[in-house]
C-alpha cells in the first residue's frame, strides 16, 4: 500500500517519489518547456500558458505535479500550490486559500496594499486574511481574485499556479479558477492543473472549458508490461521471474499505483516473484483495492483505524492533534496510532507537523471503511472539534452536512451563522447547503420560516428561482414570519419575479399581500412596490389609470407622513427633535414613524411619480421638483441608497434616467458616478454593476461621447451575458450598444451585433431603455426595410399611446416612423412628425424639441427643411445633446445647398461629429464640404 516505488501517484506536497517515473518522459519535457518559456521567454511569444494532465486515479498525475513544482523552483518561479480534496469540497474557497493565503500573508503592509488595492475587503475574507463582514457578491469576490493574482504575478513573475486533483476543487474556487484561465495568457504565469474524469455534474460545463483552453494537455495512459517488469523488480529483486512480471501487469491494468500497492502485499507476505506465485495475485490485487474494514483492521489494527478515519475526515491537511481529539486518544495513543499509520504507508509528514494521506486512494478507502454510524457520530464530533480548534464555522460546517438530523436547535443556529458567513465571503451555494441541512434538522416550528426566508434571499442574487420558491414557502408556512419579516419576504419574492421577467407577477404579489396587511408603514410599502413593478412592465391595460392613482397615493402617503409629525427636509422628525426629546435613540417616536422614515416611503413615491411624468412626457420642470424633493440635502437618502436593501437599485437607476431625459445630465452623471464607485466597493460585479455601467452608457451617449458610451456598455454586455443572455440588463445593453454604434456610422455592425442577439419581437415583459420595439422599428428602417419599419413603429405606438408614455427622447417612434412611410405617404408622414414636435415641446426640454425637430426636417421640401432644422439648432445648441446637435448641424448645411451659410454650418457639424466620435457622420459632413454642398 505505500510508495515504495516513485511511479505511485502519492504526493500531494512533493516529498515523495525520488525514484524515475516510467513513461512520463513526454509530460515532464511538455512541463520543462512550459517552464522554460514562462522563466525565459522569446519575444514575441504568449506569456503564459495552461498545462493539463488527465487521467485515471493512480497514474501518476500527482508525481508529475512534483517534478513540475521542482522544475518552476529550479528556475526561479514562485509556485503556487493547493490541491483538491473530496471531504473539503463543501469548503467555499478552499483551493483559493491554499494557493494565495501563504503568500499573501507573508506580504509586507506596503506590499498588501499595492497587491489588493481596493479589493482587499472583498478579497480579505474569501481568502482567510480578514473576517467575514457583509454580504458579497460572488462575481465581485471573482473579479477582486483575478485583481489580485494579477497583481502579485506582475511583482512576483514568473509564477507557476500548480493544483491537483482539481476534479475535487470547491464549486467557488473552480469557478474562480476557471474564468482566470481565459486571461492568464497575457500574465507572466503557468497554469498547470491535474484532474481525473470525475467532476460532479454542475461542474462539467466548467471542466470541458479548462480543457478546451489548454496549450498542453496530456492524458496520462497505464504503464506497458516493461514497465511494470522494472517496479518488479525494483521492488522485490532481479530475481523476479517474466511471468510474475507479466501477471503483476495484467491484474492491475498497468495502473501505476495499483502495481505499488500489490507489490508492497507480496513483499509483506512474503511471496516469491515466480511464475507458481501469479495463481495468488488476483486475490491480492483485489484486497488492496477494495481496501475494506478487515482488510484495514488486519493490517493496522483498531487504533490505528480510529487515528486513520478521524485523520480521513480532515481531509488533506491534517493536525495530529486535532484528529487524536476526534477520535478519542491521549498523546501517547495517538502518537503511536501515527507511527503506526507511517510504518505501513498510509500516512506522511515531518515529525510534530501536520500529515497527509500516501494517496487520495488511501484515503478514500479509510473513508469508506467507517461502519455509517461510526462515520455519523465522528463527523459530530469533528464539527464541534473543529470549531473549538479555532478553525471556525466555515470549516466545521461541511461536517455538519454530514451528520443525521435531530431536531437539535444548536445545529440550527450553527448551520445558519454558517450560512451567514458563507454569503460574507461571496459563497452563496455553499450557503444554501447549509441552510437546506438546516431545514431538514428541522428547526423548531417557530423558526422554520425564518430559515426558508434566509435560504430564499441566499439566492438573490444567482438563483432567482430558488428564491422564488423558497420565499413562497417561508409565506405560506403556517407559523410565518414576523411583520417586518414577511414584508420584506414578499418585496423579494417580487424583486426575484422582475429579475426573471415576470413583471406582473411581482406587482400582483405586492398587491395581494398589501390587501392582507394591516395598515400601516408595512402597507404602505408593499403598495408603493406594487406602483414600482407596475411601472417596469412594457405593457399595462391601465397605464393612465394607474398613473392617476398614483398620484393620488401621493398625496394620501403625504398625509400619513404629517400623522406621524412632520418630516424635515432632511427627513428628521422636526416637532420631537426641537422639542429636545432625550427619550432614546429614535426621540421617543413611535414605531411606525421610525418604519416610515427607515423605508424611504415618501422619497420611494415620489421618484415613481417623476419617472411616470418622464414617460409620460410631462412638462420636465414638473418632474424635475419631484426628483428634487426624493434628494434631500441633494443627495440619495439612506433607503435609496445604491447598496441599499430596502428598495434596490432601480429606484435610484429611474432617477437618474429622468434627471438625464430632462437635460439636467449634472445630476444624471453625480448619482451614475456614485453607483459605479458604490457596487466596485462593495465588490458588487455583476449585474448590479452592470447596470451602472449601462446607465453611465446612456450618459455619454447623450453628451455625445459616442466612444466613451461606447466602451461603458460593452462592459454592461459583458457582465450582462456572464449572467446569462435574456435578462432585462441583456436586452438593455444590446439595444443601447446597438443604438451607439449605429451613431457612430458602424450601422451594419449594429445590425450584427443585434442579430447575434436576438434583439427583436418578442420582446420582454420589462420595459427597454432605450425602447425595444422602437429600436428594432430603427434598425428596420437603417437595413433599408421601410415597410417593416413602418408595421413595427405603428406598433409600438400604439402600446405607447395605450400606456400614455409619450417621452420622445425614450421612445421616438413618431419621427422615425415618419420616415419610414414619408416616400408613400408624404401627408401622413409630415402630421406624425408634427405631432412629435407638439409631444416635446409639452415635456419642454432643447433636447427633446431640437430632436424631433430634426426628424420633423426630413419629411418636408428642402425650404421648410432648413428653417426647421435651423430652429433644431438653436434649441440643440442649449442643450447637452452634442450628437443631436452635430447631426443637425450637418443636415441644415446639406439643405442650405451651396452657400456660405451651409458651409459654415458643415464645418461646425464636421467639427463636433469628430469631437462626438460620430466617425460616419464625420465622413458625411466632409465629402459635403469638398462636394461644396451643392443641390
């Protein structure tokens, strides 16, 4: 069973196996040239490179990893090192930690500082530095370990980054591991990973990636009988005969480690290496495979086996101490145990340190060699050892899961700190495992809704299917949640609804828990949720009617708002604070009051009411007072916050879009700037950021930095398809992009860039910024498909209309469509153009006007043309709108014909469309100015 011969895959630190490896010399050239290209590189050559050895347990991965490890050593590289264990895969990061926690740890306080840069409370906790603080999102904690491996490479470099058996890997560190790889290439780095063919199906998708992106993959194949003939003989003299050779071969398949163990079974019975000998192999290969509980016990005995099991329980690094605690036995015994375990090769490591199993075989069948009680109970024991050992619940909890429920309370509450902790470190799965074994405990009847509302929200932000079905559970458990509780249950369910485009569902569940809610602040809340997700959808039956009503929700939550006492502008209880109450933290003021204030109420309504005049195209100044009186102190209140929990982030994402849709784009691009720097900081990267990205898109394009907007929702896109294609962040970033690069003369990318992603009828539930369906009307009309274009913006007029949105900066369907019909129809085309000059002239703002204006120019006679565009222009000229301005800039020179005035208006377009990045209206002002803009 021991490692007596080097070819036994037995090593995970390196230390044994001195002797030749047999029929690896390929591998081990492919992994010196690696090396030597990582430490010496060619110019011209790729940086870094993922080497992968495969194969079967027991051919000799782990002793390549040793000579790969030797080698990067030799040459000057720091190496990296962790390996994969199959008792730790419930340990979220465990890998992570092994490979960075040495180094990291070991770095000055400068050096830490320059390495995390400000990831280093994000990444802190994931890989043991710092404690667990606040909820993370797992993309972030990706994005913050990519950060700083990139980091220390670039002071460290050469690096070589060495796991094996990553088949075993946590979820979290594989997936981590597995993005990294797509941008290791350009880092002074060496990938080399080991796995067997035995990844737990959530991870194929994720195994068959690594494999695909390796420059040097190797699969490791059995030995040939000559081989073989050489370990005989190594291992039991020359003397051994051809035939027990050959025999010794066919019984273990070539299987290097498989021929060591049976060899170390001949030597220690004593069996001759003759040919009459071979009847008596096949049995005793088959007993050092399976390994069982006699076999181990005739072999070691029952205290050893105890030592052994609670040692196979710890996985691959293993404290003496601590596993002599597990299974019962004083110094001495335990000593003894291990000295034991050592003479026969099942355990390694120096003398007082931590030890290691021969080989994951081994250990395995230590493993599956405990009676299941047996194992049960140690596990028991285990978790609270561990605990006690100081290694925390985020280590002890992966042998609670193993243990058998008992209705036992402390195990609940652990399994939920556990939970806790795991989302602290941006591990939301592991977290869920927890929570489920919580659950099957049970917990007691009156927590047992707490517990599913804990396991819903643990995934929020990765799964929202569990989270819907989960908060459905914890809402109709018959000892339910407490009130504020079961609010806030409810707004998630519905905020997990929106995000899997079931619009009306999360407004219905806010309605009908709202009519079995008592009033109050509670009430209050989940009717201003049910206005907020009614007001997403991209179809309403009762658009107006809802709008009406919420206006008049408004002035009745104002009323409410006075009973409790009159609210400051800073939102400070004005009558108990000047009457100087020193009646506790709150003043002396009564719960719902404190409610009231903590959920943002009135700031809540009164963002819904700016961004339903927004659409509806309104008079701006109306909405503006609105968005004004939702900041008091000019800033986000507290319950609207970004990060904030209460609402989440699309209150404050419609605010700043009607701030921008009402030319006030200073306010627009404060609250934008802040998103971005609030979910970097909170290490919020993916969809959250995504969406900052994607509104500080829309930004810049409507300041006419086509580049800049250009490059902000390419991000938006990228974290939009990491999370999946079809989500309303999805459907955003492509029609924007698509919109930009479309301004930026790139037209028949932009119709690629929609095509490749389905951005076309049907269109989602959630409304699209800018509009969907009057996008794919635009891009029609830009294909040269009038008539298409001309169906598809009829259509989406009319739901707009039925809606009573008639925002012609969001949706301007009616200039567009006229457009499209105006060679057909030129009557019918100039009233629709008409018309949309009226719709914007009602919202009032230069950028609205001068844009329909514009299109309002292309359906007339050239003399109409250029008076109308020359009033564009002025009304542009005020406004932030620079594209706008540059496109009709240049459309008044073209219809001013060849005239100084033309040229001058041509030279000015030409001018901003540069400045703008507007490259084909660039080109398009330029060849007028040298064709002297003549009819």
């Amino acid at each position: 069973m021991g490692a007596t011969v080097a070819e036994g895959e037995s090593a995970a630190g390196g230390g044994r196996g001195d002797g030749p490896l047999h029929e690896r010399e390929a591998e081990i050239r492919s992994a010196r040239q690696a090396v030597a290209a990582l430490a010496r590189p060619v110019a011209g050559t790729a940086l870094g490179e993922l080497l992968v050895f495969t194969g079967a347990a027991g051919l000799g991965k782990t002793a390549v990893l040793t000579e790969v490890r030797r080698e990067a050593r030799r040459a000057g590289c720091e190496v990296l090192f962790a390996r994969g264990g199959e008792r730790q895969r419930h340990e979220p990061f465990r890998v992570v930690r092994q490979l960075l926690q040495p180094v990291l740890a070991a770095l000055s306080d400068r050096e830490r500082a320059q390495v995390f840069g400000p990831w280093e409370d994000i990444v802190g906790p994931a890989v043991g530095l710092l404690p667990p603080g606040g909820q993370l999102d797992p993309q972030g904690v990706r994005d913050g370990l990519d950060f700083v491996l990139t980091r220390l490479v670039q002071r460290r470099s050469p690096v070589a980054v060495i796991v094996d058996d990553l088949h075993w890997a946590d979820p979290e560190s594989l997936g981590w591991l597995a993005s990294f790889a797509v941008g290791a290439r350009e880092l002074p780095a060496l990938l080399v990973l080991a796995c067997r063919d035995e990844f737990p199906d959530d991870a194929l998708t994720l195994q068959r990636g690594l494999l695909a992106r390796a420059d040097r993959r190797h699969e490791l194949r059995p030995l040939q009988p000559a081989s073989v003939a050489r370990l005989v003989r190594a291992a039991l003299g020359a003397q051994a005969e051809d035939a027990f050779c050959r025999h010794v071969w066919a019984v273990t398949a070539g299987n290097p480690y498989e021929t060591t163990a049976l060899l170390r079974e001949v030597a220690d019975q004593r069996l001759d290496p003759v040919e009459e000998s071979t009847v008596l192999l096949r049995e005793l290969a088959a007993g050092t495979r399976g390994m069982t509980l006699r076999h181990w016990l005739e072999k070691i005995g029952p205290t050893a086996m105890r030592f052994a099991w609670a040692a196979s329980m710890l996985g691959t690094d293993i404290r003496p101490e601590l596993a002599a605690v597990i299974c019962a036995q004083g110094p001495e015994t335990a000593a003894e145990s291990v000295r034991e375990l050592r003479r026969h090769g099942v355990l390694i490591g120096a003398p007082g340190g931590r030890l290691e199993f021969v080989h994951p075989l081994i250990a395995t069948s230590v493993y599956q060699s405990m009676p299941p009680a047996t194992r049960t109970g140690m596990h028991g024991v285990a978790a609270v050892e561990t605990e006690n050992a100081g290694l925390g619940l985020l280590t002890a909890s992966r042998h609670l899961l193993e243990t058998l429920p008992e209705g036992d309370g402390d195990i609940v509450r652990k399994l939920r700190q556990a939970a806790r902790e795991h989302l602290a470190i941006g591990a939301p799965e592991a977290a869920q495992h927890c929570l489920r074994r919580a659950i099957s405990e049970p917990p007691a009847d009156r927590d047992r809704a707490e517990v599913l509302y804990e396991l819903g929200c643990s995934a929020l932000l990765t799964d929202p299917a569990t989270t819907v079905n989960q908060l459905r559970l914890a809402l109709a458990d018959p000892y339910g949640l407490g009130p504020e509780l079961r609010i806030d249950a409810v707004f998630r369910l519905a905020q997990a609804l929106a995000h899997s485009n079931r619009l009306g569902d999360a407004a219905a569940v806010c309605a009908e828990a709202a009519e079995r809610t008592v009033p109050g602040p509670g009430r209050l809340r989940l009717e201003v949720a049910h206005f907020m997700f009614a007001a997403f959808q991209s179809e309403d039956e009762d658009g107006p009617g809802r709008s009406r009503r919420l206006a008049e929700f408004d002035r009745m939550l104002e009323t409410v708002g006075m009973a409790f006492s009159d609210v400051g502008a800073d939102g400070r209880d004005a009558a108990a604070h000047a009457a100087g109450s020193g009646a506790g933290a709150d003043g002396g003021r009564p719960p719902e009051r404190n409610l009231f204030e903590h959920n943002g109420l009135a700031h809540a309504v009164a963002v819904l009411r700016c961004w339903d005049l927004t659409l509806r195209g309104v008079d701006h100044e109306r909405a503006i007072a609105l968005a004004e009186s939702a900041l008091p102190g000019g800033r986000l209140p507290h319950s609207l916050g970004w990060t904030n929990t209460v609402w989440g982030f699309e209150l404050p994402g419609i605010l700043g879009i009607s701030y921008l849709y009402a030319d006030r784009v200073d306010r627009a691009e404060e609250l934008f700037t802040e998103a971005v720097r609030a979910y970097e900081v909170a290490g919020w990267s993916g969809g959250h950021l995504g969406f900052a990205y994607l509104l500080t898109g829309m930004l810049r394009f409507r300041c006419g930095a086509l580049a800049e907007a250009e490059d902000y929702l390419r991000r938006a896109l990228r974290l939009a398809e990491r999370m999946g294609r079809g989500g309303p962040l999805h459907w955003d970033a492509v029609g924007a992009l698509a919109e930009t690069l479309a301004a930026r003369g790139r037209v028949a990318e932009a119709l690629e860039l929609a095509r490749e992603h389905s951005f076309g009828p049907p269109y989602p539930t959630v409304m699209v910024l800018p509009d969907a369906p009057t996008l794919y009307g635009r891009l029609l009309l830009a294909r040269g498909d009038a008539a298409g274009a001309a169906e598809t913006l009829t259509a989406a007029g009319a739901a707009l209309d039925a809606r009573g949105w008639r925002n012609t900066v969001w949706a301007p369907w009616l200039g567009h469509l006229a457009r499209a019909i105006a060679p057909e129809q030129p009557d019918r085309a100039r009233e629709l153009a008409e018309e949309a000059v009226r719709r914007a002239r009602a919202t009032g703002t230069d950028s609205a006007v001068g844009s329909t204006l514009r299109l309002c120019a292309a359906v007339h006679d050239r003399p109409r043309a250029a008076e109308l565009l020359g009033q564009a222009v002025r009304h542009l000229e005020r406004s932030p709108a620079r594209y706008e301005h540059a496109l009709a800039l240049v459309d008044l020179g073209e219809a001013l014909g060849a005239t100084a005035a033309a040229r001058r208006a041509l030279a000015r377009g030409l001018e901003l469309a540069a400045r703008c990045g507007a490259d084909g209206l660039a080109a398009r002002a330029g060849d007028l100015l040298h064709a002297g803009a003549t009819d």
